[in-house]
C-alpha cells in the first residue's frame, strides 16, 4: 500500500521524493533515458498525469511498471486518466477553491471507476498556492491559487481539510511556478496538522528541495526541473535520507 509507506517514512521522520511525469511532455526518447536514471537511482515513487493531456497514459504507464520496482500513483486531472495500472490515485480535492466539480463533482464520477479497478486510493486535499505566474492547473480548474503571503487562511484550509479526512495535504505553487510555496506556510500548516505534507512547484534546486524538507515537508514533487535536466536527478536525490 502506497500510503502505508508514506505513513511509515513519516514515522521514522525519513523525507520521500516523487517526479511528476507528464505524458504530454515525455517523448519515447525522453521516458527511455528517464527510465535509464532511475535503474540507477529512483525516487521514492513517480506520478503520471497532469491538468491537460493529450498523450495517452498507458503505454507511460507499462513502460514505466516494466522496468521499474517504483510505485506509479495517478495525479489526475480528468476522469479518463484512470487506468487499473496505476498503484494508486491521489484523489484530489481543490480545497483551497470553491468550483464543486472540483470539490466533489468529478470524484462522483470517477469513483465506481477507481473501484472497479480495485485503485488503491489516497485522499488528498490539494491546494493551488499562488507561486508568481499564471499556472495550466488555474486555468483549467477555474480557481484562483490563495495568497502565498496570507498564511492563517493557508493554515485554516489545509486544517479543514484534515478536519475533512484527508490523508495528505498537497500544497503546490503550480507545474513552472517562480516561487516556491512559501516556506512559513509549510511551518505553520505541519505544525497544525498531523497529515502527512507533500509540497510542489517551483522546486528547481537541490536546495529548494532541501529548504522544502528542512521547513516540514514530507514529500516533495519535482516535475520541470527534472523535464528540463533529467541529470538533476542525482543532485535532488543528495538531498533525501
């Protein structure tokens, strides 16, 4: 069970990296010398998804489970992203907007799918923290990201969504984001909840990675960065127990 390792790492006080994989943008080539990397040296699990795709999952996805003993998780940004392949699903609920379709009206729809696929599932409230520009996650789930520098009403949501049942508060600047999510705001909200917290967006350096861990976050995602410099896996992976 993916969560359980997660929980369990979280005990143990160990901090977890995932790379975010974008079908859209991983070519055959591009997925091949990533796979390459990661025989060498692989995060601790890799997502597939994001908020626009058009590249269809399943041939990533096997390629993926074929040659790699790494936990694939869907990030899913529409129900026909689901697949019985994947691991598990991070069953996002914007929190930190008001569109229902986001809150709860795509989960409907997409939960007799997930169980017939037997999916393992991991609710997660998901918040979209402004990180300076302009993000395909906004657009495309109508929603403003919150102030990055308004962190009692962060803190009170990612609290409400424990409150809620949540498993994993998800804060992330968004896929090309300038700033990071601010580190005050990571403090504040793993001083105020016991969930585990999985931080993402404009994470681009080793030590924003390191800086990410240090002020509380559990689990970072890395998309861009490694998109762009796939070698950077090594430099990030330095920085994780």
């Amino acid at each position: 069970m993916v969560y359980n390792l997660i929980k369990s790492a979280c005990l143990k006080k160990e901090k977890l990296l995932a790379f975010l994989i974008d079908p859209d943008k991983c070519s055959d080539s591009k997925l091949d010398y990533l796979i390459k990397m990661f025989e060498k040296r692989s995060p601790h699990f890799i997502f597939v998804g994001g908020s626009l795709i058009s590249a269809p999952l399943e041939p990533v996805i096997r390629r993926l489970k074929q040659c790699l003993d790494v936990p694939i998780v869907l990030f899913p940004g529409h129900t026909s992203h689901i697949y019985p392949e994947f691991d598990a699903v991070l069953f996002l609920s914007m929190i930190s907007g008001r569109n229902p379709e986001f809150l709860i009206g795509n989960h409907v729809i997409a939960a007799p799918i997930i169980k017939r696929y037997a999916i393992e599932v991991i609710s997660t409230g998901y918040m979209l923290i402004d990180g300076g520009v302009s993000t395909s996650v906004e657009y495309m789930s109508n929603t403003r990201p919150m102030p990055a520098d308004k962190t009692d009403i962060i803190v009170a949501t990612a609290m409400a969504g424990e409150m809620l049942g949540h498993k994993l508060i998800y804060m992330d600047a968004g896929s090309g984001a300038i700033h990071p999510v601010p580190k005050r705001a990571i403090e504040e909200v793993k001083t105020a909840c016991a969930v585990p917290l999985m931080i993402g967006g404009g994470i681009n350096t080793p030590e924003k990675l390191e800086a990410a861990f240090n002020h509380g976050a559990d689990i970072v995602v890395i998309g861009n960065a490694l998109e762009k410099s796939p070698e950077m896996l090594v430099d990030f992976l330095k920085k994780v127990n």
